[in-house]
C-alpha cells in the first residue's frame, strides 16, 4: 500500500463571457481526454452539475466536469488546469488536492469455475 496524493480539478463548462455551454459536453469531454493524453498522464473523469457565487453575487449552475489524478505532480496539475482554463474559456479552474492510500485488488476465477 502506497502513499500519493490526488489532485483533482472541477472544469465548469459555461463560457467566461457568455455565460453559456457553448459547444456539447461530448466535445468537451474528446478536449479533456486528448490533454490528458498528451501530458501521459493516467486519470479518471465525470460529469457533475455545479453551482457558485460569482465575486458580483450572482448565482450560476453548469454541467462541470471533474478529473481526478494520482500522483501526478503538483507542478503537472497547475499545466493541465492553466491549459484547459484558455481552452474551455473558463474564469478559474478548482483545484483540491489530497493525501491518499493506493493499493489493488487482483483476483481472478479459475477455469473450472468459468465453466460450471
């Protein structure tokens, strides 16, 4: 069992300028996962709806999508949020960071048990 941290980053969808979703998630999603690919960094990726309070008091809810990492390093983490910052068009990109425990589960049935 191994230490890390997980870095994960809320990426709201909604334009900086106009306040709204301009193109689908789906493409979103293609944008977020070749960075990702680039960076050849391992990730897990949903889609969650969120809501804040803009420094003027309004009040905004989006579809945001969150990408979680593992030991990837803090100085990646800032690249990739500063990266999808300009290409989502986005304001500001949450970031929390956290330790974690690592460690897998293998297991396998026999043959014998397959076949029963």
């Amino acid at each position: 069992m191994n230490t890390a941290r997980q870095s994960t980053l809320y990426i709201g969808l909604n334009d900086r300028e106009t306040g709204e979703q301009k193109y689908s998630t789906e493409k979103y999603l293609s944008l977020l996962k070749t960075v990702c690919r680039s960076y050849h960094i391992p990730f897990s990726l949903s889609r969650m709806q969120g809501g804040y309070f803009h420094e003027d008091g309004r009040y905004v809810e989006e579809e945001t999508l969150v990408l979680m990492m593992v030991d990837v390093p803090a100085d990646t983490v800032r690249e990739i949020a500063k990266d999808l910052c300009v290409f989502f068009n986005q304001e500001s990109i949450m970031i929390t960071e956290q330790p974690c425990r690592v460690y897998y589960i293998q297991e396998r049935l026999d043959e014998e048990e397959i076949h029963e």
